[in-house]
C-alpha cells in the first residue's frame, strides 16, 4: 500500500469533475489531493477510511471529504454489487464563487466544516444519493444547478457526524505537495519498525530542528503525533479483519503493548480491546 497524490485532470467544460460509477474495488488506494470530493456508494457494505478515522459503513455511504486529506477509496473489497457515484470540486471553486457569492455562504461554511470530513446520513443521504445518480445524463448546465442544489441540501442538513474532532490540516502549495508526499510513502512503507525523525527529516534535507517545524506548519501535527495517528489508523484496520491486539501491536511499529493501548485509547477515546469488540459486532 502507498500513499498517493493522484492528479485530477480538469476539464474545460464543467466546474466539476464527475465520475460515475469509477471501479477501484481490487485496489487499496490511499490516496490525497487537492479537490474536495463527495462520495456515494450504495448497495454494498464497506470500510469508510478517511484520515486517521475508520469505520465500516453498512448499505450506503455519502462522505464529504476536505482538501488534501488522505483517504481510502469506499469500495475496496467490495464483491457485490454497487454503485458508486464521485462528485470532485477545486479549491479554486470554493474561494472564488462559494467565497463571493453572498447566497452561497452556507455552502461555503460547508466546505470549510470539511477539513472534519463529513458523513451524512438519513433523508439527506437518500436525497442527496438519488440526485448525484442521475447527474451524468444532465447536460453541463442542468449539472451544474443541481450540483448547486446537492450542496445546499448538505449545508442545511442536521444529519451529520464529523469524522475528526479536529480539522486535518494540511497547510502547503504545489511545491510541498511532493516533499510531504515523500514523506507519507515513507511512513506508509516503514510504519512497522521503528523510525527516528532525524531519518525522516534527512529525506527533506533538513535537520532535525528545522523539520519538525515544517512538519508542524504543514499539517497541524508533530511528525510524532502523525506516525502515532497513522500506526492506529492501520492497527483500526488490522482489528477489523480479526487480527489480535498482541499481534496487532507489533505489527503497527510500536515496541511496547502498554504503550500501544494508552496510544490507541488516547488517538480513539477507546482501548484496542473495545474497539475490535464493538467494530466486530457491527
């Protein structure tokens, strides 16, 4: 598995980029980019994966996912039947129309709440699945209203849950993207021994001092905190497929058992033991 920046081709016609029905489900895509994306998929039952969250979704998801945050793609694994529907919105979009359009201000509030990623459940996600259905036999401009209209939809909706209790930030420009993309393949391919931070910062030519500030200011986090965040999120993973905690722990990086469960309970507000409990019974 790797961690990639996946570069989303504009098209010149629409504002939006729109996938429908995108097969990835013999792929592990962990993947981040710029674009906010909105996901539905229905007719399957599968894991949602976005940042350092993961929970399994039953039947049908729809998940707003904020800029630059790494995710999963929701059908991995997936052997039923499904459909999947992918609606993609650059940054651009939002700070120059959402941002100065005093109608859209809702929306735009909206975009802003999806560095938490946003799942959204009930009648919203039922509307709001039917309608992003049906987009791709829409003409550009019937598309582009009621793409309008699904994000109104969201930003009035009560039924929602944020998936981090604090925004995933990322804060970098096109010429950073490649050097925290480094970064994350590193973590991502080496995450199960143990890693020294002078090790990573020498990949960005820094010392030890100078990275952690700009790992810091680049994503809100201490590499520490990151690596710690990133090994749960995989020990989440490994419980789910029914792997042991004693197992689990060593095959996530850490070195100790006891440290393991205060880091999972501190990064899940449960212990590893809870977690695969409750997860298995779902």
């Amino acid at each position: 598995m790797k961690i990639q920046l996946e570069n989303i081709s504009k098209d010149d016609k629409s504002s939006f980029r729109f996938l429908h029905n995108p097969r990835l489900n013999d792929l592990y895509y962990w993947h981040f980019h710029p674009e906010y994306e909105l996901v539905y998929i229905e007719g399957a039952n599968g894991t949602r994966h976005v940042g350092d969250h993961i929970s399994p979704y039953q039947e049908s998801d729809l998940v707003l996912i904020g800029s630059n945050i790494p995710h999963l793609n929701f059908d991995y694994g997936i052997q039923t039947d499904y459909n999947k529907e992918v609606l993609q919105i650059s940054p651009s979009f939002k700070s120059t129309v959402f941002n100065e359009i005093p109608e859209l201000t809702d929306i735009y509030a909206l975009f802003e709440k999806s560095k938490y990623g946003i799942a959204f459940s009930g009648t919203t996600k039922k509307v709001v699945g039917a309608q992003l259905k049906t987009l791709h036999s829409l003409t550009p401009f019937k598309q582009f209203l009621a793409v309008l209209h699904i994000f109104e939809i969201l930003a009035t909706s009560k039924e929602y849950t944020l998936l981090h209790k604090e925004p995933v930030v990322i804060n970098h420009r096109k010429k950073g993207q490649e050097r925290l993309r480094k970064i994350y393949v590193f973590i991502d391919e080496n995450y199960q021994r143990r890693i020294e931070v002078e090790e990573v910062a020498s990949l960005c030519n820094l010392g030890k001092a100078a990275f952690c500030r700009y790992f810091k200011k680049a994503t809100g986090n201490t590499f520490v905190t990151f690596l710690n965040q990133y090994r749960i999120s995989q020990a989440k993973r490994l419980l789910h497929h029914g792997q042991n905690v004693s197992e689990t722990c060593y095959s996530c990086g850490f070195e100790s058992l006891s440290y393991f469960n205060r880091t999972f309970k501190k990064v899940a507000q449960e212990n590893p033991s809870e977690f695969k409990k409750r997860i298995l019974r779902t």
